[in-house]
C-alpha cells in the first residue's frame, strides 16, 4: 500500500537528530526533501545537555520543529548528576515539548550502569513533574528498564514512549501495560527484522508511533545512506503493508497519537 505522491497525507517523525552529522550540514535541503514526503511535524531530540542550545536554535527557527531535553545513557559518566530540577527548567520553553532522550543501554555500556540508572530516574522524575513525555532508549536493558519504569509509575504517573523499539515481546507488553507508546523506526523494514516484525502487530494502534532515528538506521530502500526525515514514509509505507491498512490510515493514525502524547506541541496537520 505504498503512498501516493499525489495525495500525500501528513505525517510526523518522531524522534530525529537535526543537529547531527548530514542533517545539520544540508539543513535547508533536509527540510524541502521532507515537506515534499509529507512530513509535516518533526521532534528534534537533546541527546547531550551540552548540545541543548543547539537543538532549541533548530526549533525555534521553525514552527514545524519541536525540541526535547535530555542526556543518553552514553554520556552518563559525563553528564552524571543530572537533576530533575536542572531538565525542569529547560521545559518552561514553549517549543520543549518532551524529556530526553534516557534510558539504558548495556549493549555499548560507554557509561557505567549505575550513573545511567542515576541519570534515567532524574528524568523520570522530571516527566513525572511536568507530565511532559519521557522518551526511552532502552538496549539489551529490557529487564532494569521495564523495572525502573514500573517502579517509579507506582511513585506517580508519568507519559512516554520507548524510542526505535527493538526489544522482546515482553518488554512490549511490560512497556505497554505501565501505559507507554511504543515507536518504530526503519529497522522495522530490514530482512533480519522478522521478530520485530511480529511484535508490532500486538501494538495497539492508539499507541503506536513511527520515527526515523536520523541520522541512523536508514529504512529499506535508503538502507546504508545517512537517514533523514523524509524516509520516514518507507518506514510507514511498510507498516501500512504489514498491518493490512492503508497508508493514509497508518499516516492518521501515527499522527494522531503524535499529539495526543506530546500534547504541548501545537497541531498544524
């Protein structure tokens, strides 16, 4: 059910990285290349706090860029510390609309595990303050992952989204039942991906949103070129196919749960 140049429904990517690499080089070109796919919203994400003022310069610049703040479980070590108060702060601007991204990450492990659950609760705690989405990275860390959340949703509710989801069914189903959208991202459309494949369809389409992680992780059939938003339609494209709906379902679909999660975004499509 490929997309239909003609008739291109808006779309949004989730969770891209503006001021990386391509990205930031060829900005301009970027953001024609995505407006001619349908992209009609993007979140830029704050991986680093020292590259925050870079990241809100995109979104300010742009009425259709949104920012977050965080700090990756890579930086831990060097970011170690964080405080719910520190992220709080960042968010009074109008245009930072999300916390992160944070999370785990045991496959690299560039930061030792105990800062990067330190620094994961300090945002947290910061989502749960502000009701503002927390955006997870979460690798080869299902199981403190899925802890961490549950225990601190006891301690009080806080919305957000496990980010380029590749784990287990269950880390799915643990994710889904604390209440957490769950977002796909272009490894969805590698031929290794076959367990991945079959987790999506127990998503829930009302929790259900796409992403193009870019500069990485590029989707069939841009596979092995730098990512950017405008692939975001491959990705949607093969979960219109997959699901069995159209594409301008899928499109609805993942658009509308964009702004029901990160709610203080202003709607344009």
């Amino acid at each position: 059910m490929a997309a239909d140049a003609s008739d291109m429904p808006m779309i949004v990517d989730s969770h891209c990285h503006l001021n990386y690499g391509t990205l930031a080089e060829d900005m301009d070109g970027v953001l024609v290349r995505a407006k001619d796919a349908g992209i009609g919203t993007m979140l830029a994400i704050n991986a680093r706090l020292s590259e925050y003022e870079t990241v809100l310069k995109i979104a300010e610049a742009h009425d259709h860029i949104y920012a977050t703040v965080g700090s990756h479980p890579h930086d831990a070590e060097d970011e170690w510390g964080i405080t719910p108060d520190q992220l709080i702060e960042k968010t009074r601007h109008k245009k930072v609309v999300a916390i992160g991204e944070t999370g785990l990450d045991y496959y690299y492990e560039h930061s030792p595990r105990d800062k990067q659950k330190q620094n994961f609760i300090a945002h947290i705690e910061a989502a749960r303050k502000t009701q503002l989405p927390l955006i997870v990275h979460a690798r080869e860390a299902d199981e403190d992952c899925a802890k961490i959340m549950a225990d601190e949703m006891k301690k009080g509710e806080y919305p957000a989204v496990i980010h380029c989801f590749t784990a287990s069914e269950k880390f799915a189903r643990q994710s889904l039942d604390i209440g957490c959208y769950i977002s796909i991202s272009g490894i969805v459309t590698f031929k290794s991906a076959g367990e991945l494949q079959e987790v999506v369809k127990i998503i829930p389409h009302d929790k259900l949103l796409i992403e193009t992680d870019a500069p990485f992780l590029a989707p069939v059939p841009m596979r092995g070129k730098p990512n950017e938003p405008s692939y975001v339609k491959y990705t949607a494209e093969f979960l219109a196919d997959h699901l069995d709906v159209s594409y301008v379902e899928l499109a609805k679909i993942t658009t509308d749960n964009f702004f029901t999660l990160f709610s203080k975004t202003e709607r344009s499509i």
